[in-house]
C-alpha cells in the first residue's frame, strides 16, 4: 500500500509539472497563434498502429502538387522516392518518365561549364526558384519548402492533448495527424472575399499565400471528387507520406518489437517463477 500510496503521488506530482509547465509553453508560441482556432479531426488512412498510406489518395495528392503548389514550392525528395515501398506506387518505368519531364542543370562537365540534361530517377524535384532571393522577389514572400512541412507544423491541442502531439511514437495516432489536419484546415480557411490573403486557421489569420486551390481545379482519372474538400485532403497525405516516407515500414518493426518485448516479459516472469518457486518464504 505505501508504494502504490508513492507511486500514486510521483505520478499526480508530474502531471501537476506540466498543467503548470502548459502556460509557459504556450507563451513562447509566435504572436497570434492562440488567436487560430484548433483545426477539426480528420479520418487519415495512416493513422493508429496498423495505418497505412492509400496509394490512390497518394497518386492524386502528388498531381495536386505537381500541378499546383509546384509552381511556388520546393519538395526536396528524389524522383525514385515515389516508387518506393510504402508511397504513391509509381512502376520504375513512370518514375523515369516522369523525371524526364524536369530539367537538371548539372555541371560542371569536363570542360568546366554547367549544362541542363533530363532529369533522372535519382535526382531531386527541382526547385521553381533559383534562389530564396528570386523567389522573395516574384511572390514577396519566400514559400516553404514541402518535404517536411507535415512534420514542422503544429497547433496547441491544450493539455494533456500536447503532451502526446510531442511524442515521436510511430502508430500512435495522434502526433502524425496534427500537421496534415492543420494543412487541410489552411487551405479551408480563406474565408474573407475582400482579403485573399486572410486565413481563419493560420497564425494571425494573414497568410502570404492567397488560395491556392478551388473546386475542379484538377481534373482527376480515377472519379474521385474535383473538389477543394478532397484535393485538400490529398494533398496533406501526399505531404505527410513525403515527411515520413518510411512510416509504414517503421510501424511494422515497432509493433514486431514490440510483441517481441511482451513475450520476453512473460518469459522473464515464469523463470523468475521457477526459480524462486523453492525458497521459503
């Protein structure tokens, strides 16, 4: 009883810390960040410890950034990426087509000046700009770079919710979904007719980017919806996919490890049973 009684008051000690810790954490967030709703819950395929990326969703996802956010943002990923295991599902013959279609400037060859070929499987996704300078001069602002924005983003879920969004635990449901709701919520927000430029669910609610997509926007082939609501959501999973390319493969080792370290304590358990199953007590 007095070690459950101690137990009982370490545990209540340290979540009294961090409800205390919480207004702290939250005053060192950028101004006007409080000032943005919490975006809803979205059904991600990818979610919990058995999710997995729906390849189709995926597909799409990427022809929406190929198509649309391509034209302002850099995704620092290689070609071959996107036939990998785990991702959108491309064949290696796609995957050289389509690097193909970019140009590379490469160099310096053997006569010491830079050159453009086609692009190659291993190759990364070119950026639309040459420099953040180029790029700050044609948009006024310099946009974020793609690969890892589902990971970097994040929005206050208040306490205990922010203690579990903070945890880098493949499978657990949560942490991984915080980026791409608030994505899906972002391209959701333009709400004002008279400000473009107004967005309810980004920090401050000014956004440097106007709204970027809209209903039949992008035509798809497998008769999903052309709809914002859909390229939205597939967007934020090709994006999410893009920042964890290796999800899948990692919640298969961890849920292996897992059942591995629970038959090891049960094998631990019954031999410390049999052991001291003589001595007196």
């Amino acid at each position: 009883m007095a070690f459950t009684r101690k137990i009982g008051f370490v545990a209540a000690a340290v979540f009294a810390a961090v409800a205390i810790a919480s207004p702290v954490l939250r005053a060192e967030e950028p101004p006007g960040f409080a000032e943005a709703p919490s975006p809803e819950r979205q059904n991600w395929s990818f979610s919990g410890f058995f999710g997995t990326f729906d390849k189709p969703q995926l597909q799409r996802g990427f022809k929406v950034y190929k198509e649309v956010c391509s034209n302002c943002h850099e995704l620092r990923i290689p070609f071959r990426t996107l036939g990998q295991p785990g991702g959108p599902g491309f064949s290696e013959d796609q995957v050289k087509a389509l690097a193909a279609t970019y140009t590379i400037h490469d160099g310096p060859n053997l006569a010491g000046d830079m050159f453009d070929r086609p692009g190659r499987a291993s190759d990364y996704f070119p950026p639309p700009f040459p420099n953040p300078e180029a790029a700050a001069a044609a948009l006024g602002a310099v946009p974020p770079e793609m690969s890892l924005i589902a990971k970097s983003i994040k929005f206050e879920r208040g306490f205990p919710n922010f203690v579990f969004d903070a945890l880098p635990i493949p499978g657990l449901g949560i942490y991984q979904e915080v980026g791409p709701d608030l994505i899906y919520a972002i391209l959701h927000g333009y709400t004002k007719e008279d400000d473009p430029n107004w967005n309810l669910y980004f920090p401050g609610h000014k956004i440097a980017m106007a709204k970027p997509l809209a209903d039949g926007q992008v035509d798809y082939t497998d008769g999903a919806p052309t709809t914002l609501s859909q390229y939205s959501k597939d967007v934020a999973a090709f994006l999410a996919w893009a920042a964890e390319p290796t999800l899948e493969v990692r919640k298969r080792v961890g849920l292996r490890v897992m059942l591995f370290l629970f038959l090891l304590a049960g094998l631990v358990y019954f031999a410390k049973k049999r052991v001291w199953s003589d001595v007196a007590h």
